[in-house]
C-alpha cells in the first residue's frame, strides 16, 4: 500500500475513533496534558479461530492498530461453538468468525442478541478429495462429507446443488432440505474441525478455510471451490452496547481497508476475498 494512501487511512480512522470517543462521552485532557495519550483507544478482546481471522488481527495488532493507540488482544479459539458464549458472558468484547447466518442462529437458539458490525473478509470454503480430481469423477453412491453445524452443512448442500447435482429446498439447513439426489450420494455429517481428517474415509469433503489451511489443503487440491459471491462472509460481531464503541469501529474500518485487503491477497491468494470499504 503507499505510504501516501496509508496516512490517509490512519488519518480517516482516528479521526473517526476521536470523533465516537467524543459522542461516547469521552473529554478533552485537562490544559498541559498528555494529548497524544488521551488519543490512545485502549485494549480489545476479539476472539476467533487462528486461521485466517487470527492471523489477520495480528496483521492489524501490529501495524495500523498500533499507531492509533488500539491493542487487540487475540483470544484463539479452536472450533465454532464457544466463541459467541465467551462473547455473550463478556469473556471477549468481539470475535470474528462466522458469518450472518451463524450468528442468527445462534441468537435464536439461545435468545442472545449479539450484532454484527459488519462483513469483513469470506473465507473461501470448498469441497477437497483424495480420491477424485473432479466432480465429474465422483461416481453414484459417492460418500461425501459436510459439516455439522446448520449454517455450514446448508452451505455445503448449497454448493453441490448449483452444480446441479442435487437438488435443495431454498433455506436448506441438512439432510432434510435435500429435494432430489439423482447420484444417490452418501451423505456423512462431521464435525467442522475434523473434516480434514476423514478425507481418507471418505470420496469428497467440505472444508471451510480454518481448517483448511492447517491442515495444508490449498485451492490448487479443491474440486469445488466457493466464489466471491458466496453470502458467507464473515462479520465483526460484538454485543449491542459495544456496536459504537471507538475501539470496535476503529478496529472495523481497519479490517476493511487497502492494506488489510492486499494482505490478505498476498497471504492466502485469493482463498480469502477482501471485504474493501
């Protein structure tokens, strides 16, 4: 990014965060003081799974948020399940690692009211195999992994049936949503962490870039790779009396920036699509 554009972006954000520290009912320093400190927005607790969110945060930790006087502090979490409680009990101010979908189902099933803030990167999900170089390969009766967890088995459900080899009801969550299935697949539900690992026992799976990369599989090994046009972005979520605070705004317009955006092209070439503000 140059420098140029990166001075005008930290400009536009602190000038942001001084502004809603401002209106949160934050005051001028006292004559003589420090203002260079008081412009310092403080710590962040934002949870989420290592890759790619974790790596991103720390992206951001360690350049732009650093200069604004922000410090996130990266919770890891492993799996998908825990970091919306940790969230909801005030264990962690944020996390980034679902997308909209996720988050309303989670808010439905346990009467939670956690927001989303906004979309900031997808995280490219895909189907990987080591026994077929091709969906045209997959015989009938293939066995075919998927997730879980309602939001991500209805996305893998989604993918297979644009390709036209099954087909879905329009809000299909599982196994139930599936209209027609004229290869006669076999469908094994699994836990998202462990997808990766039943690659072997299986003829195809769904696995969604967290788990993906860690366990080395790239978009050079997909055989069904998700686009940019994919509704499964993930968003910055946090709790509604957080949703104006500086420290998450700042950290927002961060996450879509230029910098954040060809970091993450560099990285991940092209598994993760930037979100560009």
């Amino acid at each position: 990014m140059p420098r140029s554009n990166r001075t005008l972006l930290l400009t536009a954000v602190a000038a942001t965060a001084l502004a809603l520290t401002a209106c949160a009912g934050g005051s001028a320093p006292e004559d003589g003081g420090d203002a260079a400190a008081s412009d310092d927005l403080g710590t962040l607790k934002v949870g989420a799974l290592q890759t790619p969110a974790g790596d991103i945060l720390t992206f951001i930790d360690e350049n732009a948020a650093a200069e604004l006087g922000l410090d996130i502090e990266f919770v890891p979490f492993t799996d998908y399940n825990t970091p919306n409680t940790a969230l909801a009990d005030g264990s962690i101010d944020a996390n980034l690692f679902q997308n909209s979908t996720f988050l309303e189902t989670f808010n439905e099933a346990t009467g939670a009211d956690l927001v989303s803030v906004g979309e900031a990167y997808l995280p490219s999900a895909a189907f990987y195999s080591d026994k077929v170089d091709s969906l045209d390969d997959l015989k009938d009766g293939a066995t075919i992994a998927i997730p879980n967890d309602p939001t991500n088995e209805g996305r893998a459900l989604k993918l297979l049936a644009d390709e036209g080899l099954i087909e879905v009801e329009d809000d299909v969550v599982d196994l139930s949503g599936i209209t027609a299935n004229p290869h006669d697949f076999e469908f094994t539900e699994i836990e998202n962490a462990t997808l990766p690992q039943a690659l072997p026992d299986v003829d195809a799976a769904f696995v969604t870039i967290s788990f993906a990369l860690p366990a080395g599989l790239s978009s050079d090994q997909a055989i069904l790779l998700e686009g940019e046009s994919s509704p499964y972005y993930n968003v910055l979520a946090t709790r509604p009396e957080l949703a104006e605070d500086p420290r998450i705004e700042a950290l927002y317009e961060l996450l879509i920036s230029d910098e954040v955006a060809d970091f993450e092209n560099e990285t991940w070439g092209g598994l993760v699509v930037p979100v560009v503000g």
